[in-house]
C-alpha cells in the first residue's frame, strides 16, 4: 500500500541544509497496522508527514498504491489526502463548531455529497466511535479521549485507504489510551484500513502493530514484526526502548547470576508453546533441573509470547536444549 524509496528530507535554516531523514525505505502492507517509535527529534513526525506530502521530500520517491505520489501538482494533492485521512497528537477539532460539524467538515470540502448524504455519514461515523449521544457538544465539552475520537471520525470521512496517526494517544492518560487504541485495532478489522502510526511508547506498538520500524538520528535502525523485535532486540535503540517499557536495566541484569550454577539459557516461547508444559516435562525425560531467573509472559497484539532465562544443570543439558529446539523454541545461551 505505501512504499518509501531511499527518502531523505532537509531543512533549509539560516541558509544551511539540516538533515532530518536521511535514505529511509519502507514497506507497508495493505490492512496492516503499522508503527514507527523513535524518541524526541528523530524523525518520526517528519517520515509520517510524508506520506501524505503535507512535508515534501528532498529526495527519494514515495508511493501509495502503486503510484507514484511525490511529484503531485496541487489539485492531485487534494485527491491524495481525501485517501489517506491524518489525526493528531493534540486533536486539531475547530473549536466553534459542535462535534457532528467537525466531522461533516471535510464532506463539505470535498463536495461530493448532498447535505443529507453528509448527515447521514456524520452518524455512521459518530457511531463507530461511540459519540452518537454528543454529537451537538463543543470540543470545550469534551474529554481528550471523546476529543481523539472526533479526530478519529473526521479522519475517516472521505472513506481514506489510508490513516495517520501522529502520537494519538500521547496526550492521553493511561486508561484512556488503552480504549482509542482498541477502537483504532476495531477499525483496521471492520474496514481493513492501513494505519501508519508514530510513537515513543512501545507500549502503544505492543497493543496494536503488526509491523515496527525503529526510527533514530533520520535512519530506520531496526524493522520488522513486532514480536520479533520486541522479544530479540539488536538495535541499542531499540533495547532501550524494550528494556524501558519492562523495567529492566540492561546494565545490571546478569550481575546477580554471577554465583549461579549451570548453563544459562534465554527461551522465548511464541503462539500456544506459551502455555505447553514444556519445562517440567523435559526437566523430568532429560534429568536436569532448572532455576528460573527471570521471566516474562504476555500477549503481542494478538499473540501469547514468553521468555524464561534458565539456569540448567543436571545429567543431559545439551539433550534437554535440543528438545526445546525441536518444539520451536527460540534459545540462546548467555552463559
């Protein structure tokens, strides 16, 4: 659906070229959800705006469904942002219209549909994001999730293939974020929309991504799904962010197995080997015991995942290893 060739994007300051991304490319597939995280001047906002050129790169091609997008004239502008609808990070809601008026705004502009047309998607759109009952409100009535919500429906308007999210929920507290979250996921699965989303919470990438870019100093450091990311990390950046969101502090993480007997080993278990008693069972054919270390076990999206760090000791380490192997588990040994 989006695809960004070799892209790369200057400032002109004070008669100087100042960098901002410099040869990003990436592919985006059609349906999925797809986020960016990097921290505070990395780029995130720069690459997303983009896509829907309200930035125009310095050089490098964007495409959108297979066309070719970075050289639009004007008029062809208007056509490509109709398909690809924006929110933001602090609402941008017009703040003397009612929230129905917010949202028929870009039908109006558009001018493609009658006044009752224009009504009629005003309360399809109110009802997908749960705003039906305040619909005659000012955004001043508003809480910010009820304020992100009409962003949401007013992005949605013109039937977009394409959603934007710039930091939607940062603004947000914690509760709040969780349910414009859900509603962005039910979205994506109801219309099969492409969303683009930027963060600096990995967080909100967990919740909903299938996909992540690792965007640091205007490069992509690290790609690919997100489980994979998460759970392997090899970017610095990219452990930073994980470690951050874990509460684990990289640097004094194996201090304490210093005294600890035995191979130590990190298993990362994905999709229903999650659950499977996988431990007790071979720790009993191999004759070995374990101590287990750390641990972690959540859920990516929509995918249980897990990771042990072992200590293993006993009669047949390398027998106990090789039957985590053949059940899929992922192993590495620390030690």
């Amino acid at each position: 659906m989006i695809k960004l060739e070799n892209v790369s994007k200057a400032y002109r300051v004070d008669g100087q070229d100042i960098p901002a991304l410099a040869g990003v490319s990436l592919s985006i597939t059609a349906g999925s959800v797809f986020g960016i995280i990097g921290h505070s001047g990395a780029g995130k906002s720069t690459l997303i705006r983009l896509i829907n050129l309200l930035e125009r790169p310095t050089g490098g091609r964007i495409l959108l469904d297979g066309d070719d997008v970075t050289g639009l004239t004007a008029s062809g502008l208007r056509g490509l942002r109709q398909q690809v609808g924006m929110i933001f990070q602090h609402f941008n809601l017009l703040g003397s219209k009612t929230v129905a008026e917010n949202v028929a705004f870009p039908l109006k502009i558009a001018g493609v549909l009658n006044k009752a047309q224009i009504a009629q998607r005003v309360s399809e759109l109110l009802a997908l994001v749960g705003l039906s009952d305040h619909r005659d409100k000012y955004p001043a009535q508003l809480s910010g999730g009820q304020k992100q919500r009409v962003g949401i429906a007013r992005a949605l308007a013109n039937r977009p293939k394409v959603l934007l999210c710039d930091e939607a929920t940062s603004a947000l507290d914690p509760q709040t974020t969780q349910s414009v979250l859900q509603l962005l996921l039910d979205i994506n699965k109801q219309l099969g929309l492409t969303i683009v989303l930027i963060t600096h919470e990995m967080d909100v990438i967990r919740s909903i991504c299938d996909r992540v870019a690792v965007i640091d100093g205007g490069s992509i450091v690290e790609e690919g799904p997100v489980t994979q990311v998460f759970l392997h990390p090899k970017h610095p950046t990219t452990r930073r962010f994980v470690f951050e969101a874990e509460h684990i502090d990289e640097n004094t993480q194996y201090d304490d197995y210093q005294h600890v007997e035995g191979k130590i080993v990190r298993l990362t278990f994905i999709g229903e080997s999650t659950y499977q008693p996988i431990l007790g069972s071979v720790a009993r054919d191999c004759a070995v015991d374990f101590s287990i270390l750390a641990g972690r076990i959540e859920r990516i999206k929509d995918t249980p995942c897990g990771q042990l760090t072992l200590a293993l000791s006993g009669r047949d380490v390398d027998a106990a290893l090789a039957r985590f192997a053949a059940t899929g588990i992922d192993i590495e040994v620390l030690r």
